[in-house]
C-alpha cells in the first residue's frame, strides 16, 4: 500500500513514522514534509503545499496512492476529503461539513449544546462594544476565542477587565487574526485539568487512543501566552477508567450521533480538549478534526498497533471489533521553539548534534528543512524530544539529559514538561 500524508509538522513526522512501520506499507509520501521526514529512510517528501488541494489530489492519483492522511486542519476545513473522494480517492478525515466542529468555534458550541454535551457557557460576538459590555457583567477570569482556525494562538485567557478589552479589540477590530477572529466566542472560565482524549472513528465505531495532557502556555509553570503547545505526555492521569468511560459515553459517543443525524461524513481522528474538576465533572473545551500536536509524538511513541491498517480500516467503515495495543511505559515529549516564538522569530538557524534515536528516544522534527548538508530551522516550534520511561519522572529525565546535547543557540524549551504528573501522582498509576 502506498500512503500519503498530508502536513509538515511534528504530528505528521511522528504519523508518518508510525505508518511506515507497518508490513503492509510499501511507500510512505509526506506533502511536504519537514528535514525530519527527509532523513527517514523509507519516508519520501512531495514538494506539494498543505493548501494546493488539487496538486495533492493529482499527485495521488498520478502515484496511485492508496491511502490519504490529513494531518492539519487547513485543509480539513477547506475540503480536502469531500475532493479526494469525488475523484475516486481514499482520504482519511471527516468532510468539510463535520470539519466546522474545529473550524468555527461557534458551530462547535451549538452543536454541543443542540446535542446535550457538557460545555461551558458562553455567548458569540462580532461587534466590540457589545463583547466588552458581556464581559464587564460576567466579570473575569474569562476566556475569548477567535471563532475560526488560528494555529492554536486564537485563544486568551483575561484574568482583568484591561486584558479582556484588548482581546475582544485586537481581534475584532485590530483583526489580528484575520477573517478567523472577526467573531468571537466569549465563555466562562472553567477551572481544573486539560486532557486531551483522541479516537479514530469511521462515523460510528470510535477506538480511543491512549489519553494524553499537553502544556500549551510558552513558560515554565504555565505561564505566559498561548502556544501550539510547548510539551506533552501520555497517558494522563486525570484520566482514569471511570472518567474515560465517561467520556465515550458522555462526548465521543453523542458526537457521532450529532454528525450522524446532520448527514455529516466523519472518518479520522477526533480530538477532544475535556477539562476535569476535582469534581470529576466533565466539560468539553475544544474539538480538533485531527491529532493533537505534540500530544501526537509521546502517544505514537506508545502505540504498538498498526496505525496505516486502521486507518484503512476507518476509511472502509471496518473498525468495529478493531482495539489498540500499548507500550505500557509513559511517554513525555518537549518542545523546542525558536526564540520569540509564539510572536516574531528567525528561521535559518543551524541545528547540530541531534540524538540518534533508540527504541525509547526518539527526536521529531516540526519546523525543520535540510540546506546545503546542514539542518536549518523553518518554524516557531522546531524539534519535539520524546522519550518512553517506567514513569513519567523516567522519561522526563531522558528527555532533558538528551535536550543539552542539541546544539542551536537560538532554541529554548520548557524545563517543567509533566511537572504536574510528576508532582500529583507520585504513585505514577494511571490508566488509559
């Protein structure tokens, strides 16, 4: 089987990688790929941008690609699946109608709400003057989202009057975010802990990866602005039986059904963003149509199952009595960004000195490219080291003895990835 996968970040190095594990792949192709994925052996890049969709789709089918993996959400929102398909191609991600689960904030709310899915309140905007005059009577901390696709960084936190109007200004009138922030949903600030709950579905069958916890603040402490994500670990351990079968049963499941009854064709990853109080409530964040990233490279590292199958699987509506097998070991990846991100930063700075990796390392690339024989950068979040460990303590320090060895004057990281796991459960037993 020839597959192809679609994205040139650290969730698609780590898919590809996986997939080209598997027996029943002959060829793996990335569009376009990073220098990670460039030095794969059996990897191939395709010199093809995430948005020339056509290009995508003629290359497939000039190559004869059986398979067709969308790993970022660009062009799951554009379409992508709905052509793949019309021209006769395998593409694994939901349609561009179940894609507005992520592509508009809005969309996804009332949608959670229209199908009695847990979520916090809240109310959606396009005018300032009457998004300040909702947040002055709902007081803060409270939270604004730019309704449409913003890389991750459409999201504040206010925990004053001052940094709510700048929010709500900077988006809507300032459009910092472009046609993405010219609505914006305003909602309630939910206290507790993020976990990130991930399934690959065919529409009605839903099998739930191993549950992960991502640290999306830039600093240590989980402090400063919003990122893609600075760090992640797998599994969490919020997320014990009780509370994944909740989850299914309370999120995944009416999900599916919501979709279902819309018409709506949902094949891929789902992403769930919960956020769980000492209550042990549930409430749902977020959607994303696709894998998380980095909570991709730790989870993939766990992941003994045959990924490239099940997709095709998914993609055939064949996943029922289909389950995944894991390395019963924790899993903890870093990121590395380059300085000034998630704001302005250089690329084209030399990296040198990259660990080799071993049946417990592994270094993936995301914001990456090979010039000349040398590894430059080409992003704002650039590597993402990932370790397996006997605890999520034992991983976290393989991590950071192997991150000293990178030499790159313009990178920084976190030194608290999975201080949370670490610190709260020192017991270290958690469940999936």
């Amino acid at each position: 089987m020839k597959v192809l996968v679609i994205g040139s970040g650290g969730r698609e190095h780590a898919l590809s990688w996986k997939i080209a594990q598997s027996p029943i792949v002959k060829k793996v192709y990335v569009a376009p790929g990073n220098g990670g994925t460039e030095l794969e052996d059996n990897i191939s890049n395709v010199n093809i941008d995430v948005g020339d969709i056509e290009a995508l789709s003629n290359f497939a089918l000039d190559e004869e690609i059986d398979l067709t993996i969308v790993g970022p959400e660009d062009p799951l929102v554009s379409g992508i699946t709905d052509i793949f398909i019309e021209k006769g191609l395998k593409c694994f991600g939901p349609s561009k109608e179940a894609a507005q689960l992520e592509g508009s904030k809005e969309f996804m709310k009332q949608f959670l709400k229209e199908n009695k899915i847990p979520t916090a309140e809240y109310q959606s905007f396009k005018d300032a003057k009457q998004a300040i005059k909702y947040v002055e009577e709902k007081g803060c901390p409270i939270v604004i989202k730019a309704d449409g696709l913003a890389a991750g960084k459409g999201v504040t936190i206010a925990y004053t009057l001052e940094d709510a109007k700048e929010a709500i200004l900077q988006s809507l009138e300032s459009e910092i975010f472009g046609e993405a922030g010219k609505n914006i949903v305003i909602e309630e600030f939910l206290e507790g802990e993020e976990a990130s709950f991930i399934v690959i579905t065919d529409g009605t069958t839903a099998i739930p990866f191993a549950s992960s916890q991502d640290h999306k603040a830039r600093d240590d402490g989980d402090k400063g602005p919003n990122t893609g994500g600075m760090g992640a670990y797998s599994p969490a351990p919020i997320v014990d039986d009780s509370i994944h079968s909740r989850i299914m049963e309370e999120v995944i499941q009416p999900t599916l059904k919501g979709l279902n009854d819309l018409g709506y064709h949902y094949c891929g990853f789902l992403y769930a963003g919960m956020m769980i109080n000492e209550q042990k409530e549930l409430k749902v964040l977020e959607f994303n149509c696709r894998f998380g990233d980095p909570e991709t490279q730790p989870i993939m590292m766990r992941l003994k199952s045959d990924l490239a199958d099940l997709c095709h699987k998914a993609c055939e509506k064949k996943l029922a009595g289909e389950s995944l097998e894991w390395d019963q070991r924790k899993s903890l990846g870093v990121v590395m960004a380059a300085k000034g991100y998630p704001h302005k930063y250089e690329k084209n700075n030399e990296i040198r000195n990259i660990p080799e990796e071993s049946d417990e390392f592994k270094v993936f690339h995301a914001g990456t490219k090979l010039k000349d024989g040398s590894l430059k950068t080409n992003g704002g979040r650039v590597l993402c080291v990932t370790a397996l460990g006997d605890s999520v303590q034992s991983a976290q320090a393989k991590v950071y003895s192997e991150i000293e060895n990178i030499l790159w004057d313009d990178g920084f990281f976190r030194r608290d990835i999975g201080y949370r796991a670490c610190l709260l459960y020192t017991s270290d037993a958690a469940d999936e």
